[in-house]
C-alpha cells in the first residue's frame, strides 16, 4: 500500500508494519504460527492462539525494527532466525545486550528518553524510548526490561506526525510524564490484552487501557495485543465498550490482522 499517509499493518500480537513519511518499521516481531509456544521466560510458556497475517519473506523491505522487550511473544526464535543480522533493532539496553550476543550487530539499547534518528533527504524520524512497566511492584524485577517509543517525523525541520506505540506496560504514574513531554499526539498503538499469570496482571486490561486514552489524549487509538495467547484475559470488546462507556470510542480504530489502516482521521 504505497502512501504518503502513515499506515500500520496488523500482523498480530504486538506486531505491525509502520509507514510513516518513506520509511518502514518493524514492531515487536511474533511470527509463530497457531498452536506453536511462545517463551515468556522463568519456564513460563504459552501456545498461540492464531496466524500471523504476514510471513518475514512476505514483509517490506524495512527500516529497522522497534522491540519493546525481549519476550517470547514479542521477538520469537522465528524472528531470531530469520530477520536480517544487520537490521537495526531499537530497544531496551538489557534486550541489546543479549541480540547482540545472537548476532544482530545493529541492535542498539535506548535509555528512557534518548532518541535514535533516521534521515531520508530532508525527512528524519525519530524514535524515542519511554517509560515503561510490565508488572506490578517488586514482580516488576523478575520481568524484562520494557520501553514505550515515541516516533516522531519531521521534514524541512516541521513536525509532520507523531505515533507512540505503548509497549507491554501497565497503566502507572511515570507514565504521565509523557503527554507533557509529547503533547499532540497524533495515534497511539496501545497493548492490551489483560495479561494475567497466577492472578496478577501484568499488561493494560480495558479499564487501564482507556485511562491511558485519557492520560495521553491521542487524537486516534488503534488497540493490539489482545487475543493471540490464552494469557490474554481481556478480550478486545471489553476495551471498545469501555471506550464507548467514557466517550471515547470515536477515537478509537479497531483492526484485523491483515489489513491495513491509516494513522490519522
């Protein structure tokens, strides 16, 4: 779909291809098929529920990669095989560490609110890392480190778009750092899902999921992240009548694997 308009495709899980301004991004890549584990790591794993909608030979030629964390469901032993060595990963200092021992050279760890730019004539994106975190308390140690990324494109030195893709975080009060740092945003990829293990909820289920809407006011919302594993406890309706519940629905965009939408009303 060549456009000038950003666009993601939903691939599934927290997967999605990003066209913003002539570049293409990668997020948290999850190509296992259905019935196929996932590793979520402390001998934890999980089954996939459904089909990625792409393949990596059937994906874009692509830009870089944004990885929120380095969980099984986020960056799979597919991914580690047969995405390109030399793709630039953007992600959290300790996931670099370990990609780079599995030999993607270009990985690269952004600490919470440094930036990574890319140019193309006088287009930059840039992505920046925000706060995150994907479980409650002191569980949050035993967890992968997680990163939100603001991406950011500028031409001719004017700010033409801005996405923030949420990552497997929970609604907390770093988080509201964020829209004051970032204000106009204009969508937002929010991860959903309503993970729960052993009772405890470790990604945003509806209710923290519509008051991030809140929080970060972004002009569209487009929910992933919420059907793909059986971990996932809070089934996608339950978000969208939320929404509708506190007014929001209006601005917020739902998508099937497969298909494509644009990022902007």
């Amino acid at each position: 779909m060549e456009t000038d308009q950003p666009n993601v495709t939903f691939i599934g899980t927290a997967t999605t291809v990003l066209r913003i301004g002539g570049f293409t991004l990668l997020t948290d890549p999850n190509f296992l098929h259905r019935g196929q584990r996932a590793y979520l790591g402390k001998g934890l794993w999980s089954r996939r529920s459904t089909e990625p909608a792409l393949t990596i030979p059937e994906l874009p030629a692509l830009d870089a990669v944004v990885l929120s964390h380095l969980h099984g469901d986020h960056f799979d032993r597919v991914a580690r095989k047969g995405l390109d060595r030399e793709l630039p990963i953007i992600t959290t200092p300790a996931a670099e560490r370990k990609l780079r021992k599995w030999g993607f050279r270009a990985a690269e760890g952004l600490p919470t609110w440094r930036s990574r730019e890319f140019s193309r004539g006088s287009s930059i994106l840039r992505l920046t890392s925000l706060p995150g975190q994907h479980g409650p308390g002191a569980l949050d140690r035993l967890l992968p480190d997680v990163m939100g990324t603001m991406i950011d494109l500028d031409r001719d030195g004017t700010r033409q778009f801005r996405l923030y893709v949420t990552g497997d975080t929970l609604r907390r009060p770093q988080l509201a750092e964020i829209p004051q740092r970032f204000p106009d945003i204009d969508a937002m990829l929010i991860h959903l899902g309503g993970t729960r293990i052993a009772g405890i909820l470790l990604t945003m289920d509806a209710k923290q999921g519509a008051d991030l809407v809140e929080l970060i006011r972004p002009k569209l919302t487009v929910p992933i992240h919420y059907d793909d594993y059986p971990l996932f406890r809070s089934p996608l309706r339950h978000f969208v009548e939320e929404a509708k519940r506190r007014g929001l629905v209006s601005g917020v965009r739902t998508i099937l694997r497969g298909e494509t939408v644009p990022l902007t009303g």
